[in-house]
C-alpha cells in the first residue's frame, strides 16, 4: 500500500496544502491578548512565522512596559532565535507537499504528517517553554514583586494574572496549517479505504 500512486483527485489535495501552508508566511500563527484597567481597549502581540508585531503601533512597547513592573524580560523580536530558522521549517515542509504532489505516493504522505505532528508537538512544547521562563525568571528588582508569584501567560485559552487577563489562541497562520493537516489524514483514510476495497474485490 505504501507505494501506491494516489487518485489525481488527492494529489491535487496534496497541492492544496502546499498553498495553504504557503499563506503562513502571510498572517500570523499565534495571538496573544491582554487586558489590563490602564488599557480597556487591550494590548495584541501577533506571532508570525519569523517576527513579533503588536495589534497597535505601541501594543509591544505597553506590554514591556507591563512586564517591567512584574519584572519579566522585555519582549525583543530579535532576542527569539525561533524566529529565525522557523521559516526554514515552514519552508521544508511546504517543499515536501509539492515534492509529494509530483512522486504522489502514499509514504510520502505518511511522512508529511509524521513531519507535521512533529513539528506541532515540538512548535508547542518551545512555545510552552518560551512562556514559563518569560513567566518564572522575574527580575528582583521589579517595582511589583511578590515571592512565589509567576506570570506565565496561557499556552491555551485564557488566564487571570493579577489583574490582567491574557488569552492565547492561534491565528489564521496556525488555522490553515491544522487545515491542511486533515487534508492530509483524509487523503491518507481515503486512500486506505480504496485499497481494502481493491483488495477485497480481487
């Protein structure tokens, strides 16, 4: 099975994700939004593929400046080495869909999605580990400091830290990623069922 060649239909499926994974590079992955009694209208910062920008001109500047009282790091796009070779995951990924949409066999296939949940476990884990040390490592010094606190931000969802609540959730980036992930595990399914079909009619 694993070497069968897959419908037309599918391979031009395997070239849709390619292009969704493509668009990536054009929206942003991850949201993370805070809301805080000195800023009712919220504060944004955007995670894209290889930068950090705020929702607002100044949203990156007020949320260091939030960060400065609790004493976390500030937040300096060019700091986050994620950033730099992130675009190269993307891209190896991007270039194995249309390498797929070209030799469509189904281990090629398989490989995408091993690639992918690999790089979404691991994208996540970092991401995890990003947050609890911006969260954990506070400076002493902080104009507001309490022993034992922490200020993790969520990796999921939402979260009240003093009187700031932070949400994250991801973005259209991430959205059409997960997209293309189940395109993938439907070709596979699909693909799969065909066979047995086959193999029972012979």
């Amino acid at each position: 099975m694993w070497k069968k060649k897959v419908t037309k239909a599918h391979r031009f499926m395997i070239l849709l994700v390619g292009v969704l994974m493509l668009t990536a590079y054009l929206a942003p992955l991850w949201q993370i939004t805070l809301s805080a009694p000195q800023y009712p209208e919220g504060l944004a910062l955007f995670v894209w593929i290889s930068n950090l920008t705020g929702g607002q001109t100044h949203d990156i500047q007020n949320i260091n400046i939030l960060n400065h009282y609790i004493g976390m790091k500030e937040i300096n796009p060019h700091s986050i080495p994620e950033l730099v070779y992130m675009p190269y995951v993307l891209g190896y990924m991007i270039f194995g869909a249309f390498v797929t949409f070209l030799i469509p066999r189904v281990f090629m296939i398989v490989l995408g999605i091993v690639n992918m949940i690999l790089v979404m476990i691991v994208g996540m884990t970092d991401f995890y580990i990003w947050g609890y040390n911006y969260g954990h490592n506070l400076s002493p010094d902080a104009p507001i400091s309490m022993p034992g606190m922490t200020y993790q931000p969520p990796l999921l969802f939402c979260k009240t830290i003093l009187n700031i609540s932070a949400c994250s959730y991801p973005h259209v980036g991430a959205i059409l990623i997960l997209v293309g992930f189940g395109i993938l595990i439907y070709i596979l399914v699909m693909e799969r069922a065909m066979y047995i079909k086959n193999r029972i009619e012979e």
